[in-house]
C-alpha cells in the first residue's frame, strides 16, 4: 500500500520541482515564457503520471497491455483519470515553484533596468 500512494506522490512532488529548472531559462526576463515553461511543466507531470499509474497497476499484475489492445482510448481515458487524482497534491508545491521563479524574473528585470539606468 505505501508503494502505491507514496511512491506516486513522490515522484510527482520530484518533478515538479526538478522540471521548472528544465524547462524555465534561469536568465529570462519574461513573465509570458515562465507561463509557457510552467504550463509545459503541468502537461509533463499529467503525462507522466498517466504513465506512472500504468506502470504501477503493470507491477500490481494487471494485464494492462490486453487492455490497451483491446480498449486504447478507454485504457488511456482511466489512466488519465487517474493520474488527475494526483493533482491536488502537486498543484500547490508547482504553483509556490511558479511564484518565486515570478518573483526572480522581476528582481532581474529590476537589475537590468538598475544596470541600463547607470550606462546612460
């Protein structure tokens, strides 16, 4: 039982805090290209935990390769569901990720302008 809550939740909880490192450019200066990074960050986790929740339920002993064969879409369809049953737990810890690399942008957005305001 701890492998099948735990170890989904961590792993999601691990990628969405490695996976805004991968996808947000530690330099920009763009609030729009954070939200585009963070929006890809969300799509990441939700395809990764529909593979993970196949994977797991594989490990369980479920023939979960007859059903894809047999059923893709509605095979695909509860996977999915399931791992959407995992977004309230990753939300929150994306969305504080979100607010202190927002809040990065602006301190560098501020220090260029500093930088620019003293080369004039």
């Amino acid at each position: 039982m701890v492998a099948e809550t735990l170890v989904p939740l961590a792993l999601v909880a691990l990628l969405a805090v490695l996976l805004p490192e991968v996808f947000a450019s530690y330099r920009s200066l763009s609030q729009r290209r954070l939200a585009g990074a963070m929006g890809l960050t969300a799509m990441t986790i939700l395809l990764a935990g529909t593979v993970m929740m196949a994977v797991l339920y594989v490990w369980q002993g479920s023939r979960v390769a007859a059903g894809f064969a047999t059923y893709p879409l509605a095979t695909l369809r509860y996977f999915l569901a399931a791992s959407l049953r995992l977004v309230p737990f990753w939300t929150p810890l994306l969305a504080l990720i979100w607010l202190i690399k927002a809040q990065a942008v602006e301190q560098r957005r501020g220090q260029a302008l500093a930088a620019e305001g003293l080369e004039r």
